[in-house]
C-alpha cells in the first residue's frame, strides 16, 4: 500500500495529513504539549479537512494524536490563560467550527486515542464519529475546575453520547476515568493493547471502505440529522436519504453483485 505524505499548499504547523489508499490519517503533532489545542492546530486541522473533504478517494479517515502519551489534553491553557473576551470568542468560534466540520464530514472519523483524552481532546474524540482507545487512555471533562464549562461541544455530546446522569457526574466532578469505564459507559467503541491501537483503528477503517462510501456517507448524515429531530421528522430524512442512494451507480453495483453472486467493484459514484 503505498503510503504518501500529503503536501498542502498550506504549510501545517502542529498537524500531518496522511493518505493510504482510500484512508487519511489526520495526526496532531504537538507531543511536547500533550497535542493541546492551540489556535494554530485548530487552524491546521480546518486545512486538513477541507484537504479530505475535497479528496473523493478518500472514504475515511482516522484522527490521532502523535506520542503515545495524550491523544489530546485538552485546549491550550497556555494561550488561553491570557486571552481577552474577544480573543476567546474567536478561539471558540474556531474550535467549534472545526469540531463541527468533522462531525458533519462527509466521509466517517475514527478517533484513536493512545493516552490523555482531557477537556478539549475528550470532546474532539466525541466530534469523531468512532472511538477505539488504548488500555493507557485516560477521559476527562476537567473544565470545571478551571473555572469554565466545556466549550467545544462536551456539555451537549456527552449526554448525547452515554447519557445524562453520567455525563453531568463526569463533567461536574471533573473526574478522570481509565479506558475501561470509558468502555463501560459507551465513550470509546473498543479498548486495545497500545501497540495494536493504529492496526485496529486501520481494520475499522478497512471494514467501512469494504462497502458503498457513498452509501456511508449517507449513513452518516441520516444518522446525525435523524438525531436532532423528533421520530416523524427523523424517519422523513432517512426516507431522502434512503432515496439518494438511487442516483448512485455503488447501489446498482451492490445489488447487481449480490444477484450475480459476484465481489462488489464499488467506485464511489
Ligand atoms: N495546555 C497547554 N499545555 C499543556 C496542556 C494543556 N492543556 N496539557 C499539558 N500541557 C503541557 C504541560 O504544560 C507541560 O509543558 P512543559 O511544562 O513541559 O513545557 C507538558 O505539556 C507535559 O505536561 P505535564 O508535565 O503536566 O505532564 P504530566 O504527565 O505531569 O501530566 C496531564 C499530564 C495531562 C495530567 C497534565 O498535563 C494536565 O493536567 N494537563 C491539563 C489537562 C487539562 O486540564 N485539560 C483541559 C484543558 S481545558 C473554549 C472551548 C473549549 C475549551 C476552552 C475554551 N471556548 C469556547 C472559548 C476547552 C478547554 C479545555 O480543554
């Protein structure tokens, strides 16, 4: 499998985009700060997604964090400490901004999370749509005890992710839970050995671009508008997206392979 290095017209500072076949790896590459978010990473992942968004080879994509440490340990506190109201506007509207745009990507993300997962690195894990986490991974919403409420999406993915009563205890005490709680309680999809977390993440990705990307892109967006509304609503935008996928020559592939007992040749059209 060839393996390439991406080069982006924009020059990335703390983040490498990687492409293998049909798979980017995004990787925040900040270890000496435990991949904290800083404005300019926040910024390089944006480049990097637009890079995937527009990429129609690439079917999925996993994020990571470089080290074996921390996935991501939150937000800069560093560059934060000192920011005035309008700084920390534009450094909330650009975290947000990213994390949707993941959430929202037209293509699915696997998180794989080796260590620290805390604050702003536990809510970009649950902007991605899969978590596979390492035994050595560590999950906290620690933003409470530095006098703030968690401000890129934590307050509102949490709940929505492993409930209410477990959310508001984990983001009022701010405690800080191993990868086997976080498998307990429905954060992570899957723990793995360290050494295995990329291989895995890899044979995720692998079993999503076996089938139809357009098929799971659409997957995608019915799943996450469905969530927003009420049932009736939610049945109206699988119905549309049900739909869609009859204007794509993978749906006559797929059924014409089955019917001809064949392996499917999707092209992602
Ligand atoms: N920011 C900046 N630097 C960090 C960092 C962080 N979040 N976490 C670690 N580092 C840096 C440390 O300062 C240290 O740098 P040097 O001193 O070597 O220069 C280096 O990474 C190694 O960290 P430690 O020496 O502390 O390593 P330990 O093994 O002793 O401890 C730790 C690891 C992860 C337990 C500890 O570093 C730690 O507690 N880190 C902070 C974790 C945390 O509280 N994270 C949550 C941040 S709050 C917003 C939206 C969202 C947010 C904010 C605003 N708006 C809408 C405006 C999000 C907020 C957060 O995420």
């Amino acid at each position: 499998m060839e393996i390439k290095n991406v080069i982006l017209e924009e020059e990335l500072k703390n983040v490498t985009l990687e492409k293998e076949g049909n798979l980017a790896i995004i990787t925040i590459n900040r270890p000496k700060a435990l991949n904290a978010l800083n404005s300019d990473t926040l910024k390089d992942l944006d480049v990097a997604i637009t890079n995937i968004e527009n990429d129609n080879d690439i079917y999925c994509v996993i994020l990571t964090g470089a080290g074996e440490k921390s996935f991501v340990a939150g937000a800069d506190i560093a560059e934060m400490k000192d920011l005035d109201s309008k700084g920390g506007e534009e450094f909330g509207l650009l975290g947000n901004k990213v994390f949707r745009r993941l959430e929202t990507l037209n293509k699915p993300v696997i998180a794989a999370i080796s260590g620290f997962a805390l604050g702003g690195g536990c809510e970009l894990a649950m902007a991605c749509d899969i978590r596979i986490a390492s035994e050595k991974a560590k999950f906290a919403q620690p933003e409470a005890g530095l006098g703030i409420t968690p401000g890129f999406g934590g307050t509102q993915r949490l709940p929505r992710i492993v409930g209410l009563g477990k959310a508001k205890e984990l983001i009022y005490t701010c405690a800080m839970i191993n990868a086997e709680e976080a498998l307990r309680i429905g954060l992570v999809n899957k723990v793995v050995p360290l050494e295995n977390l990329m291989d895995e993440a890899k044979k995720m990705a692998a079993a999503i671009n076996a089938n139809a990307p357009i098929a799971v892109k659409l997957c995608k967006d019915a799943i996450n508008r469905g969530m927003q509304v009420d049932m009736d609503k939610a049945i109206e935008i699988e119905a549309e997206d049900f739909g869609k996928c009859f204007d794509s020559e993978d749906q006559v592939e797929g059924m014409t392979a089955f019917l001809e007992r064949r392996a499917k040749n999707f092209k992602n059209n």
